[in-house]
C-alpha cells in the first residue's frame, strides 16, 4: 500500500498563519450589518418576495447608472442562490451568498420579435423575476400576455431591458440575446444590490417586497 507523509495532510501551521490576518479582517468585513429586512423574503416562481426586490432594486440601480429611463429588469431564478433573504439584519456577506457570480449589468435594446422569445423562454420555465413594471399572464407554458408599463406589448417598438451579463451573452438558452445592442453598466450586479442596500438603510427604511401578480400561471 502507498504510505502518504504525515506533512502532505496535515494543515501547514506556516500558511495557516499567514492567512489568518486575511481571515479574521474578511470574516469582519462580511458580518457588517447594511441593513434589516421587515419580512423573510423567500425565492420562488411564478414570482416571490425575493425575485420582486432584487429586480426592482436592479431596475433602480440601473437607471441610476444608465442615466436614462429602462423599460424593465430581467433576472434569472438560478442567478439568485439562497432560497431566502430572512428577516432581521442583512450581511455584506448575505449578498455574496445571494449573488456569488461577478455578473456585470448590462442594457439590452430589443425589439418585439426578440423580446416575445425572452418571454417565452421564461414561461417555458414557468416564471421568472421582472421589476414592477411587467405584468405576464402564461398558460400552457407559453405567453397569454404581457403588458408594460400598463401597455400592451407593442410590435413596432424597441425596448430598453437591463439584466446580467451572464444572460446578455446568451447564458439560460438566451442564446439570441448575444449580438444585440447593449450598454455595460460597468457595476456588478452584486455591488448595486449592496448599494441599494445600504441607501434604503440610510433612508431609515427597511428592505421589502410585495406579491402583485407581476407573472400568473393560468
């Protein structure tokens, strides 16, 4: 049988000590308290608490950096990895878990034909997160209608929709999304939920959601 050497598992007292600095100063960093949120805000589709808040403090964020009005905000289900944000004081490090990947915001310019894709792509799945700004009604796992900004869904209309690098490239079988005209916000999606964050805190408020039928399955 192979011997392995004792030093080849044990932990190296060495490195060990030299990371603990590191450790100690990241472990601080991520327990900051940025703020409380009233209520558990739990993930879930057709629609949730948590879809609900992270797309409109992205829609918020977005135009803030864009400088320009956004039509909506799109966000993935798998983007957002913990299956609630629980009541009480929120982390730094509860956005890392939220949000791990550094996905970039970006604006997307689509047009009718592209966008009834997105939508059908999201009813296949049986929702998605919009901003408050969309209503979706799926039946049959395909789109019954959608309105935005109390508007019907119009053809001969280009819209403006702010979502992660991740899907612009073409990321959850978006794949038609990858040629289209787009602005690079240059912020992470983590760090303008972190900002949003720490503004409503500021603002002496709490973070919350309501449910307003933004997706219905039929």
């Amino acid at each position: 049988s192979v011997q392995i050497e004792p030093s080849l598992i044990e932990p190296d007292a060495g490195i060990d000590s030299l990371i603990a600095p590191y450790k100690v100063k990241l472990d601080a960093t991520m327990n900051e308290i940025i703020g409380e949120a009233a209520q558990s805000l739990p993930k879930g589709r057709p629609e949730s608490l948590l879809g609900n808040w992270c797309a409109d403090a992205i829609h918020q964020k977005s135009e803030d950096y864009y400088q320009q009005p956004i039509d909506f905000t799109f966000v993935n289900d798998g983007g957002l990895r913990i299956p609630a944000l629980n009541k009480g004081k929120i982390t730094l490090g509860n956005m890392f878990e939220l949000m791990p990947f550094d996905n970039m915001l970006v604006v997307l310019e689509l047009d009718y034909e592209t966008l009834m894709k997105v939508f059908n792509q999201v009813a296949s799945k049986g929702g998605e997160h919009f901003s408050s700004s969309i209503r979706l009604i799926i039946k049959n796992q395909k789109v019954k209608s959608v309105t935005i900004n109390g508007v019907s869904f119009q053809k001969n209309k280009t819209y403006k929709m702010a979502t992660t690098d991740y899907l612009a490239n073409g990321g959850g079988n978006l794949f038609f999304l990858k040629d289209k005209k787009r602005a690079n916000l240059d912020k992470f999606f983590r760090d303008a939920l972190i900002e949003f964050v720490k503004e409503t805190t500021a603002q002496k408020k709490t973070i919350n959601a309501k449910l307003e039928s933004r997706v219905i399955v039929e």
